[in-house]
C-alpha cells in the first residue's frame, strides 16, 4: 500500500486568460511519511498529426514536511494562469492545458494526480503564443501595395521550377549536340520538350503580370489593421486605375484559417528506421468568401474603380498560433476576374490574437 493518496480538485476547469487557478490539492496519509515538496503546476502540450510540443505555466509548492499515519489534509491554492497559448480542438492540432499535483516522498513512488482545464481568450491585447509582442503590432498596421507586378511564393515557386527544367534540359542536349540529327534520340527530343515546359514557366509570370498591369493599371490594394481580435471588423482599400475599360466581372475575397502540422522534419519522405511517414499537412478550418459581381460593381466606363470593404473576423474565430511545428495561420485573399485575360490576385497574412476589450458572457 503507498504511504499516502493525494487528490487533485478544481474550483472549475475552464479559465480566461490571467484568471486566477484556485482549488486546493486533498492528502490521505495510510503511513507516518516525509514529504519533501508537494507541488502544483500547470502546463500546456500539443497533440494531433504534427510533432509534439509543450511548455510550463504556472506552479507553486504547497508543503513540505512530514505527514502522519491517518491523518487527512488540504492544501488550498491559487495560480495565475498564463496569457496563453490558448487551448484549441482542430483537425490537425491540439492544443490541451493540464494541472497536476506530486508529493516527492523518498524511498517511496511519488503519489500523482492530474486533470485537465481549458485555457480560453481573456482580456488580453497584443499576446502571440503567450508573449507580448513589439509595440507596431497595433490597430495602425496595414499592408498596401501599389504594384500589380508584384509575385506571390506560389508564382516565385514556379520561376524557380521553370529555371530548374530549363537547366536540367539544356545539360542533357549539350551532351547529344555532336550528333547531327537530334530528333532521331528520343532522349534528345524529351530534352527539347522538357526545355519548353521550362521556358514557358519561366516566361509565364512576366507575361501575366504585363497583361493584368495592362488591362488594369497599377492597382493599389490595403488591408487595415493586420492584427484582428476576434469579432473586430476591418476594411480592404482597392483602386483600380483602368477598371472602366479593362472588363472586370468580379470582386473575390476571401478570408481563410488554415492549419499546418509537421512531422519528423519539413521534408517530405518515410522514415528508413520507422517507415512512418513524414512531412507537413494543412487542413482549412474556416473559410468566408465574399463576392462582388458585375451588376454590383458600379465601374464607369472609362473611370476608375475605388471601393471600400468590410472585412470581420467571427466572434468565434480561433487565435493564431505559431509554434515551431504546429501552426494556425489566417489570411486574405483578394482577386479580380476580367475574362479571358488572367485573374489578379493578392493574398497576404493577418493575425488573430486576443482582445484586451474582451467582456465574458454573464452566464461564465
């Protein structure tokens, strides 16, 4: 039979942000017993598809002493929580907080009791995972751009592939140039078409770049702020120099949560010890597309195109989260359609963190 029995009891299990912890941890002695520290602490562990992660919060050592045989006894306590990360239930990640209490009694196994609690957005502002951020993360920041020749990763994604095919190719036809007919060599012919493929990938985003500049003109897009709270409503600035003449049939934006879990290591593969299977995968939790067609537009022939859109977070959006293996990332998206040229489009990131204005429902 173990020297003594300790259980843990929580006032609640869900808190806000740097709300007070309080319960107290309960002692049931079956043998006379030093106890060198019983603590109480609290912390936070990732689970889901990507790489475990966890951190410490608060704790507190409640005794320390000797405890005798029959005796019951209660240690009463109070702990700060933390300004986060906050709990989260998704697809790919999970987020869980965790109390637990130990008696560290020597030349004996030490008793442990535990239970879960939920960490949820509390009157804080300006907290990333848990840390204060530099004071230009405010309501005044905003992104703008003024040029629509301007590359995303995915368009930059594929200069770099086209430039790689192109580099490929070209070696494998300098070793059959001494041969006078190279159309004869299948290899040579592949060679020739994987060069094209490259070329024209290389050659696409400045030509698509050109001809939206050329229907549209310069465009001028903003996003204000780029740190939300949830339920806070922004706006997008877009103006467009030649909408009036360019054939624009649509307005799309939309704003997305998506998360991203990595496993083993960011390179996609299988494991040659384990066989397991590694990489990263991303799963959108939350998308709201908000459409403008032509009859809504208003463009004047010949005018230019300026319009003002409202852009809210949900009330229950979840909070950004940027661990090193586990991410929550939020972001906008805007695109113009002018068939049949090619569509502009613009995606930039946002950040949704906790309110410092936040005011609990009365009945929590």
């Amino acid at each position: 039979m173990a020297k003594c029995k300790i259980f843990l009891h929580m006032d609640k299990t869900d808190f806000r942000q740097l709300e007070k912890i309080t319960g107290e941890v309960r002692v049931q002695v079956n043998e006379d017993c030093k106890c060198k520290a019983l603590t109480i602490q609290t912390g936070w562990k990732t689970q889901g598809w990507g790489r475990m992660e966890s951190g410490m919060g608060t704790g507190a050592t409640l005794f320390s002493g000797t405890w005798r045989a029959g005796n019951k006894y209660r240690y009463p306590f109070q702990l700060a929580t933390t300004v986060g990360p906050c709990s989260y239930d998704g697809d790919l990640i999970k987020l869980e907080w965790q109390a637990w209490t130990q008696a560290d009694i020597p030349w004996a196994s030490d008793p442990k009791a535990a239970k879960k609690i939920v960490l949820l957005p509390g009157a804080v502002k300006n907290y990333f995972n848990g840390k204060p951020m530099p004071d230009q993360a405010s309501d005044q920041e905003v992104f703008s751009i003024q040029n629509a020749a301007k590359m995303t990763k995915g368009q930059r994604a594929r200069l770099m592939i086209g430039l790689l095919l192109m580099v490929l190719s070209f070696m494998k036809l300098a070793e059959g140039w001494h041969h006078k007919t190279p159309w004869s060599d299948p290899l040579q012919v592949i060679g020739i078409l994987v060069f094209l493929l490259g070329l024209g990938l290389l050659l696409y985003e400045p030509f698509h770049a050109i001809l939206t500049t050329s229907k549209l003109g310069h465009i001028t897009l903003s996003i204000k702020p780029l740190t939300f709270f949830p339920g806070q409503i922004g706006e997008i600035l877009l103006q467009v120099p030649e909408a009036g003449d360019s054939g624009m049939t649509r307005i799309i934006v939309e704003l997305q949560a998506r998360e991203s879990a990595t496993k083993q290591t960011q390179h996609h593969g299988r494991s040659l010890v384990t066989g397991e299977k590694y990489g990263t995968r991303q799963q959108v939790v939350y998308t709201q597309v908000m459409e403008e067609n032509s009859e809504d537009l208003g463009v004047t022939p010949g005018q230019p195109y300026q319009s003002v859109i409202p852009l809210q977070i949900p009330q229950d959006a979840p909070l950004s989260l940027d661990l090193k293996w586990n991410r929550l990332d939020w972001s906008v998206s805007v695109r113009l359609e002018i068939p049949p040229w090619p569509n502009w489009k613009r995606t930039q990131d946002i950040r949704v963190l906790p309110s410092r204005d936040f005011v609990a429902h009365p009945h929590e």
